[in-house]
C-alpha cells in the first residue's frame, strides 16, 4: 500500500512539472484527487489494511493529499499570472481614441456676467429681488420723475402692449416696486430684462439685460461719497483692482445729482485706442442720488430718507469683458461661441 | 449740438486747450463726444479787390485784372469768370498756394498738402501771377459761374479766417435737463463758469425804426392762452430783399449743422444756435389784418406746414393765428400760408416761449420734430426773447437790407413766478459726503449766473437764473455744486452696515440658478433668446398656458409683433442657426419669461424649455451613442424633476386629440402634479419637423418654473436614515393589455401591496413572440423589506403571493412564467 502510494505521489508530482500545462495540471487533479481519483479509492479500500496500519496510511494519503493540492495551486497561479501578463500585453487600447462623453453644457455669457455681478453685490450686502417685465406708466416712468411728454422718455424709445401696459425700459422700475412695499434701510439689486425699440444690430438689440442697484436709509447716513465707495469697489471686484473708476456728471430724470461712471478703457488701460474713442475711458454705468420726487413718489420723505441708485448695462459690459464688438453674438446662439463658456458660475478671464 | 470754437470765441475767452476744455465739460455733465478739426480744401488764399479789368488781347472771354491784397502786394492775374469788375472784393491764390479740386467738402490737412503749389502761368501769351478763384474751386460749393464775391474783406487777410474755414467743431451730447446749453451762448457761460472766466459782453440795441408814414406797419399781439404761452414778442420789418446768405452765415450754419435756406430764414437760425432762442419770420403781407393771435386750435382742424404737408390739429394744439386762420404750429413749425418767399418784402418776426408740454405733444403727435420745437420742449430762456430780437434785426440789416417797420411788441401775458430754493446749512453736504463752506457753495452758485443771498445762520437764499428751468430743490442746487470742480472732490467711502446678516436672495432666482445647474450637468447648452416673436410662433407654439398673446402695439416688424407664449420659438431657431452652420446636433435650454393675456391683462410666467437633436451620449468609435428621442428627453426631465428635492408626485400623461398638436401624438405626454399640468415633453410632431428641415426626431421640453416651486418641499425636510436590514427581491411577470400604461401597473401594485414592499421597478417591457396580439408582458421587480428586522421567506412568499392575486384580479392580468 505504501508503495503504491509513494507511486502515486511521485507520477503526480513528475506530471506537475514546472511546465505543465492547465489541462495536464487538471487531469492530475481529477485522476488523483477527484471524486474517483486514485486517493479517493485507496481511503475507500481502507478497511481492508490492517487496523494497526490505517492511521499510518491515512496520515500518509492526507499528506500526499496536501502536497499535491499546494503544488496544484502553486501552479495554476504561476499560470494565472503568465495568462494576465499575455494579456495584458494584448489588450493594448489606442489611448488616443476619444472617450465615450457624458454631455456637458455651457452656460450663456450673459447668465455669467449677471451671476459674477450679483455675486460681488450679495457679498457686499445687497439682497437680490426678482421684480417683473411687463409694468405700469407708473412705475417705469412717472414714479421715476418723467412726467408725461418729457424728452427724457425719449431716451428711451418704449414698447406698449395696450391696457397701460408697457415693457419695462429699465430695472428701475425695481425702486419703486420695493420701496413701495418697504421701508428704508434697503440695500438691493434688481436683475432683469428691459425693452427698448431698437433692432437687433452690432450696438443694440430690442431687449438687453440689466441690473439696477439702490441703498437708501436716513438722510445723511448715504450719500454721493458712498455712491462712489459702493460702486468703485463694485467695478474693481468685477474688473480688477487696477481699474481706474472716474465719475462725471450727467443727468437721469430719477437721481439727482446724478453722475455716469466709466473705467479705464480695458482694451488699452487708459492710453486711447479706437474702441475707447482715443478717450481711454469706457462708459460703464448711470448712477445717482435718489431724486427727491422719486422718494415722494413712494411716500418717502425726502427731508427723512435719501439713498443711491444706479443701473448697469449688462450687455455691453459682457461685450466689453469678452472683447467682442457684436451684440447679436448673444442671440444667434451659435454652439461655437457658446461652447468657449463653463458650465459652471466661475469667473471667465 | 455742434459748437465751432470760433463761434464761441465771440463769447468768452479762455486760455486753455481744447482737450482740457472738452475734458472740463465733460466732467461737469456736458459731454463732448467728438473733436472735429475742419480745415479749408486751400492755402494761402487771401482777399483781394479787383483795381481793373481788360480785355485779353487774345481772347474774348479771358480778362486782364489787376489786383490788391494788401500788405500782400499788387498782382497781375488772368480770369475768365464772367462775373469779375473792377471793385469786387474776392479770394486771390497766389503763387505758391494750394487748391484741392474744389469739390465740395473735402477739406483735411493731409489732401492740401499733397496738391501741388501753383504755379505762374502763361494764358495766351500773357503771363498771370496767380488766379481769382470760384467757390467750387475753394472747395465751399459747387459754384463755379464765376469768382467767389465777397460783401466786405480787409485786402490781404487770410480767406480761411475770413470765412470761418479753419475752425475746430464740438459735438456735444446734450442731457434733456440742460436745454440752456443747446446754444452758442449757454455753452459759453457754461465754459465761462469751469475755468472762473466772465462771458463777454454782447451788445445788443434796437435799431432806429423807420418814421411813421413810409414802410411802417402796424401790428396786434394778443394772448389767448397765456398758460402755453406766457410770452409772445414780435418785430416787423421792411424793405427786405429775400436771398442768399453770405458765405460766412452759410458756413456757420453748415458747421452747426444746419442747411441754410435764405438770408432771413438763415438769421433765424443763427439767432437760435448762437442764444438758443427760436426765432420764426412770417411774410407780413400774409398776415390778415396784422394779428397775430395765439390761440388753441379750437375749431381749427388743419394747417399745411413749410413742408408742404397738410397736418391735422387737435382742439388744444397751440396755433399762432392772424385774424382768420392758423399760420403755424406753435414752437413745432410755420404755416405755408406765411412763408417768407422770393417776393417778401416785409417780414416778421416772432420770439416766444411757448411751454415745453405743449410744443411736445404736437410735436410728437405730429412726428415732427425740428431745431426749434426740440429747444422749446427743453425749456428755453424764460427771458431771452427780446434779445434776440434784437440780434436778428441786428443780421437782417446788415445782410439782407431791411429796417425795422415798427417797434418790438412783447406781450407778457404771465410773467415768470419769482424761484427761490432756500438751502439749509449742511444740506449740500449731508447729499454729497463733502463738507463745503457757506462761502464756496455761494461762489459756484453765482458762477453760474444764480442770485444768492444769506438767509441768516448759514442759510443760503438762491434764485435760480432764468435760463435754467432745471433747477427746483436743493438737490438740484447740490448737483451744480459738485459737478463745477468734478466729481472727484467727493470722496469714496464704505457705508455703514447696519446689519451684518447675509443678504437674501429672491427664492425664484435660486430655484433658476439651480434649475440651471441640473440642465447643464444634463448636457444641455443655455441659449437667449428675444421674447418678440410672430404671431405664427405663438400659434405654432402656444406653451403652457391656455392666455392669448400678448401683442405689441408699436412692433419693429410684423416679425417680432407679439410676445412669446413659450421658449420653444427661441430654441427651435437655435437649433435652425447651428444646423445650418454645419453642427449636427445640438442640444439646449432656456430659462425665461413668456407673456400671456390673462383675461384682459398682458401677464408674465417664468418657464425653462429645452431641446435635443441629434447624437447625444456616450458613443465613441465601435459604441453607438445615445441621440435625441422620446425616453432621452424625458430622462432628462426626470432626472431634473428628481433634483428638486421633495417634489410632489407627477404623471405623465399621452395628451388628449387637441392638446400639444405641435408634437407626435404618439410620442409626446403632458406632465402634471396633482391634476395640474406643470409641462410638457416630447417628439416635435413630423409635420413641423419636416418644414424645419429636420432629418431626425427633435424633441422638447418646456415646464412651468413657478408651478414647479410652488410644489417642491418647504424647508425643514426630515433625512432617513439607510435601512439596516437587507432587503429581499421577487420578480413578477405579467401579462397585460398592450395599451395599459406601465405607469398604471405600477400604481395597483404600489396601491395593493402589504406594508413590506418597499419599492418597485419596471425592467422589462416584451411583445410579440408567444403572446397574443394586443397583450404584453411587463417585468417587475419588487423589492421587500422590514425597517426592524430581516424577513424570512415565507413572510415574504407569503406577501408577495397576496400581491400577485390582488394586481391580477385588479389589471385583468395572467402571470407568465
């Protein structure tokens, strides 16, 4: 028995030589230790080797046992290894094919400068306020200090819709909605669309977006020195702390006195170029101090309260951020330009 | 308005340059938008008479002259102009000079240089030192019948100076407030108070008018509507011959910008542009009964104006009228029925103030708009109509030989109310952020032309001038202080914060913002587009909303004469754009407003909208990809209805036989919450795709952004916690009507099911094969468990058996194995 043991052991182990192959490995394991392998049938015919002997052979078949599954096992990981390393060296990908893409959308540039805006401006303090397109005489002109068939309407060429409806010709119409239902202090912006009769073209388009700002608290706790604080701080955050803001004096029938701002000319910083007409000074918004009739109009007392305003073209301010020159860029949707922008609310250089 | 510099020299003197000059204005509030230098199409042109003429012993039509220039010398010149005479004043180029081509306005400094100096030459055998030139050849019109005819010139002066040739032209942007300043003279006293400066004295007096008996005419003014016209002055005056201006007027007129006409009608202008009071002159012997009554139209329906055109009046249009008609419109323009004409020979002259309202309405009423109308609508000198008289009668002598038929006649119907703004001390600096001494406010307010007096204890008494009608309360006054030095004497500084909470923002606007967010990550491009649409878009895509459109009264064009119903318009003509630029795909979304009437209101609804077209996802070489259909847009509103946290349930629904007829009736579904449609979804109907050239599915979207906040969760929401017992799955296939909605099967299972199914999923869909036509079979699977402890399987089988009898009795269902 023990030699017939010491035969099996020592084919199976000449067979798991170091080169055999997955099937040779296999067929030892089956014809020795399968279900009806040799070492299965000599454990069977154990009843009939003496009594004294079986522990001994028992021993014997399970050490046999143990050596040739580790040995198995030995080599069929040796295998596993060899076939991985093939195929690893098969399995080589064109890396420089493209991916299989998740979509990702850009946002429009328009939504960006607004969003960087307000940002700037919810951080500074000023709670933002949604206010509506379609609006009454009231609040989009007479409320605001244009009397009827004043010429300064005529700065802003109107569309009616009939009923004494019109499309908002500013964000203005924001002061009157809020202050008509609050009372000061207030420190809010108002982003928005607006309506004005011009046709789509390079310089205009018939609707544009703007944001309109206000602070208004006692009187004297805000005045024209803060209006220049407030936005030159503004216009730095927004277009880098080397902007040079100027302030000059101008005129809009709802502040008083009122002053346009311009920066440095971001194409030449100030020396004068074409696009800032040799000037080196780009107009950038209209602000003011809140007309008195503004704040009667409200039911404000001018004698108790008195605030800032100002209003700020988006449009062309993208425009200007972007170095382009043509406003129909942000209507035609063209994938190619709007494709350059993230899709996140990050600042774009 | 446009300001040659030498025009404003006649009225005030400053020792600065241009460029700060224009900088100063600017900063105070008047805008100079462009520095033009205008330079005459020659050099070294001077004036020179005529001593003699001859006849060219060599030709008929050529003449020998001798002429003076002056210190310049005596000259010898051949001309041909059939015009020259000994003792004409006219422009002499001598050698050396230079002439462009003499066309028209096209002066500039580079031309004159590239042409070639002139030379003397030698015409029909007689030599000429230089030549008399025509206006043509001066470059100051086409003239060319013969040689430029001065009235007056000192012999040898410069022609350019001269003729104002050489000058520098300010453009100006004038605000609506400051009318005061769309004149030579408002201008000056504007510069005249920036640099410190007096304005110069103009000195302006009546004529001698002519003895009665001869030309003298007599005239009636009267004011029947002293509340539009608190002032009415009138001059008559004779024996005027109606011509052409000289040539220095016309060059004024033309540098200012405006088109001379003749003699009078160019001094009316000048008087205008140089005081900024608009002046009109009637042909007397038009006027009925010498009157001149200014009225209301009243009964008067109609005038035919300078225009030729024949104009409608309304009941309250001011007119001035003679003792029968109209004989114009107020401020807005005269009548053709007292025109000044070749034959005028006597004239009058009208100078009012007539008020900016009503000169507005008509004017904008009447579409017309002219120099005049646009001072009077911004508010005129209050008292500057007598002046100006005086000036034009001044010119008219001079240029056009009248004299005065008469003496000025000024009704001053409602004299202008006393202005006083009382400024408390403080008041200017507690507006400004600048503490300024009594002192200095009162300098710049007198700079100014204002009358200012101590009120006692630092208060100031101010009377604003005539001529400056914008002037009412002390922020007014403030303005005038701050702007006279710049704005840059105010310093910047940091409000006071009163609160250091967190500044809200509106809740629509995140909701938008976030909306956004999920439509990007979604693979969709923001696009904008214009809410102004035809009325064929809104019928094509009526949106959400059930309203009419909202139509424009006053549209650019037929094109864009409503305003939107839905986004879809916008995305679609993206879509069109890209395709026709070579994209293949393109997939987008818009937040915005769309407009409806609801009931007789024009009303505003915020909606999102997108669109998918073409290839979308995931595909590579060897994989395909995902492209626009029916499930990926509707994957998309899913996953954008899951994002918002704890939204009400919502149902897809296959619309009805008249709802969303723009989409595919089989590929399309209204989207609602609680019976409410919110939206809807699908494939553009074939027949719309077809006429945009469309090859594949385009599919949509477009939902009710309001709506969608208003069921969302509140704040507060409560988290689960993840179950800590493992869950048990049973699969279920049923076989059910082919037209029986998924979304119903899962709805009797959710409903019948025992308080352990946890959740269930459709994940499989089949037909055909061994089914019977008209049924399919839906794979389910459900998913069982307990919050407190692992189910056992026959819990389970036990559940899941009584689920199974219920949703077949209820869907008429077979179970399929």
């Amino acid at each position: 028995m023990r030699e017939q043991l010491e035969q099996i052991r020592s084919r199976a182990l000449a067979e798991l030589a170091a080169e055999a192959t997955e099937s040779a490995i296999e067929d030892v394991r089956v014809r020795v230790l399968g279900r009806a392998g040799e070492l299965t049938e000599i454990m069977r015919g154990m009843r009939e080797v003496p009594a004294q002997e079986r522990p001994a052979i028992g021993q014997l078949v399970n050490q046999i046992k143990t050596e040739l599954e580790a040995r198995i096992e030995a080599l069929q990981g040796k295998l596993k290894e060899a076939a991985l390393e093939r195929s690893l060296t098969e399995a080589r990908l064109d890396v420089t094919l493209p991916g299989a893409k998740i979509p990702r959308g850009h946002l429009h540039p328009i939504t960006l400068t607004i969003e960087n805006m307000l940002r700037i401006f919810n951080a500074m303090g000023f709670e933002i306020v949604a206010t509506r397109d379609i609006e009454d005489d009231f609040h989009n002109f007479a409320a605001l200090n244009f009397p009827p068939d004043h010429p300064a309407r005529e700065m802003q060429d109107t569309f009616f819709l009939g009923g004494g409806l019109l499309l908002r010709t500013h964000t203005s119409n924001g002061q009157i909605r809020v202050m008509e239902q609050r009372r000061p202090p207030l420190a809010i912006v108002c982003p928005g669309n607006c309506y004005r009769r011009d046709e789509l073209s390079v310089r205009a388009s018939p609707m544009f977006s703007q944001i309109e700002g206000f602070m208004v608290d006692r009187a004297g706790r805000i005045t024209m020195a803060h209006l220049k604080g407030v936005l030159t701080e503004f216009l730095r955050a927004f277009f880098g702390s080397d902007t040079a803001v100027r302030f000059r004096a101008s005129f809009f029938p709802f502040t008083e006195p009122s002053a346009e701002v311009d920066i440095s000319c971001l194409l030449c910083g100030g020396k004068g170029c074409r696009i800032c007409k040799h000037s080196g000074w780009t107009e950038i918004l209209g602000s003011g101090m809140i007309h008195p009739n503004v704040l009667r109009a409200v039911g404000y007392d001018p004698a108790e309260y008195q605030g800032f305003a100002f209003g700020l073209g988006v449009d062309r301010t993208a425009l200007l951020r972007l170095g382009v020159e043509d406003m129909r860029l942000f209507f035609e949707n063209d994938v190619r330009f709007l494709g350059q922008f993230p899709a996140s609310n990050e600042r774009f250089a | 308005m446009k300001l040659p510099l030498s025009w404003l020299a006649e009225f005030v003197t400053v020792e600065a340059e241009v460029e700060e000059i224009c900088r100063r204005l600017t900063v105070a509030g008047v805008e100079v938008e462009n520095i033009a230098r205008v330079r005459p199409a020659f050099s070294d042109v001077v004036v020179a008479r005529v001593l003699k003429t001859e006849r060219h012993p060599n030709a008929d039509r050529l003449s020998l002259c001798e002429v003076e220039a002056g210190p310049v010398g005596r000259f010898s010149v051949v001309c041909g102009a059939p015009n020259v005479r000994a003792g004409m004043i006219t422009a002499y180029a001598r050698l050396g000079s230079r002439l462009m081509s003499g066309v028209h306005g096209q002066g500039g400094v580079e031309a004159i240089e590239q042409a070639p100096p002139l030379q003397a030459a030698v015409i029909r055998g007689i030599k000429s030192d230089g030549m008399l030139c025509s206006e043509r050849e001066l470059g100051l019109s086409q003239e060319h019948q013969g040689i430029l005819e001065l009235d007056e010139g000192e012999s040898g002066a410069d022609l350019a100076s001269a003729l104002y040739l050489d000058d520098t032209v300010l453009e100006i942007a004038i605000t609506p407030n400051r009318g005061d300043c769309l004149s030579v003279l408002g201008l000056a006293r504007e510069v005249a108070a920036l640099f410190g400066v007096k304005l110069k004295e103009i000195r302006l007096r009546p004529g001698k008018a002519l003895k009665p008996g001869s030309d003298q005419v007599t005239i009636a003014v009267g004011i029947d509507a002293p509340d539009l016209c608190p002032r009415y002055a009138a001059l008559p005056m004779a024996a005027v011959k109606i011509g052409p201006s000289p040539i220095w007027m016309r060059r004024r007129l033309e540098l200012a910008g405006m088109r001379p006409i003749n003699n009078v009608v160019d001094t009316t202008n000048y008087v205008m542009l140089a005081l900024g009071q608009p002046l009109h002159a009637f042909d007397y012997g038009k006027l009925a009964g010498g009157k001149i009554i200014v009225r209301r139209a009243g009964n008067d329906r109609e005038i035919t104006t300078l225009d030729g055109i024949q104009r409608a009046l309304m009941p309250d249009d001011l007119v001035i009228a003679d003792a029968e008609k109209p004989v114009a419109i107020a401020g807005v323009m005269g009548g053709g029925n007292s025109e000044v004409g070749a034959e005028t020979n006597t004239i009058l002259l009208e100078s009012a103030y007539f008020e900016p309202m009503t000169v507005a309405r008509t004017g904008r009423r009447l579409a017309l708009r002219s120099e005049a109308s646009y001072r009077f609508e911004r508010g005129i000198d209050r008292e500057g109509q007598v002046r100006a008289l005086y000036m034009a009668a001044e010119i008219i002598r001079k240029i056009a030989g009248g004299r005065e038929a008469g003496p000025i006649v000024d009704v001053d119907a409602r004299p202008a109310p006393p202005r006083e703004i009382v400024l408390e001390p403080g008041a200017i600096g507690s507006l400004l952020g600048v503490e300024l001494p009594t002192a200095e406010v009162s300098r710049r307010l007198k700079s100014l032309g204002a009358w200012v007096t101590s009120g006692g204890k630092g208060k100031l008494i101010v009377a604003p001038p005539s001529f400056r009608p914008d002037l009412n309360e002390p922020a007014d006054l403030a303005e005038e202080v701050a702007r006279l030095n710049g704005l840059e004497e105010i310093p910047a500084a940091a409000p006071d914060r009163r609160s250091a909470a967190p500044a809200a923002e509106d809740p629509s606007r995140i909701f938008a913002r976030a909306s956004r967010e999920v439509m990007l990550g979604c693979g969709l491009t923001e696009i904008k587009s214009i809410a102004f649409v035809a009325s064929d878009d809104n019928q094509a895509y009526p949106g959400i909303g059930t309203g009419k459109p909202v139509r424009v009264a006053n549209p650019i064009s037929a094109e864009l004469s409503e305003l939107r119903c839905s986004l879809i318009p916008g995305l679609v003509t993206a879509l069109r754009f890209n395709l026709n630029r070579q994209a293949g795909a393109f997939h987008g979304f818009e937040i915005g407003r769309v407009f409806a009437m609801d009931g007789e209101q024009a009303a505003e609804f915020e909606r999102i909208a997108g669109i998918g077209y073409g290839e979308y996802a995931m595909g590579t070489i060897g994989r395909e990809s995902i492209s626009a259909d029916f499930f990926m847009i509707k994957g998309i509103v899913e996953s954008y209805l899951e994002s918002i946290p704890g939204l009400a349930p919502r149902s897809f629904v296959a619309p009805g036989a008249t709802s969303l007829a723009f989409l595919h009736p089989g590929k399309s579904a209204a989207i609602s919450i609680e019976e409410r449609q919110i939206g809807y979804l699908g494939e553009l109907h074939p027949r719309a795709a077809s006429h945009l050239e469309l090859a594949t599915p385009c599919v949509i979207f477009e939902l009710d952004l309001t709506a969608i906040l208003a069921y969302a969760a509140a704040k507060g929401r409560r988290v689960e916690l993840p179950p800590r017992f493992p869950a048990v799955r049973r699969d279920l296939a049923l076989v059910v009507e082919q037209a029986l909605p998924a979304d119903k099967v899962l709805k009797t299972i959710r409903e019948s099911s025992s308080n352990l199914l946890e959740s269930v999923r459709l994940f499989d869909v089949y037909e055909g094969g061994s089914l019977p036509t008209g049924r399919k079979s839906v794979g389910i699977a459900c998913l069982y468990r307990a919050r407190d402890r692992t189910l056992t399987d026959s819990e389970v089988n036990r559940a899941h058996a009584e689920l199974i009898e219920r949703v077949r009795v209820g869907l008429g269902a077979e179970l399929r194995h």
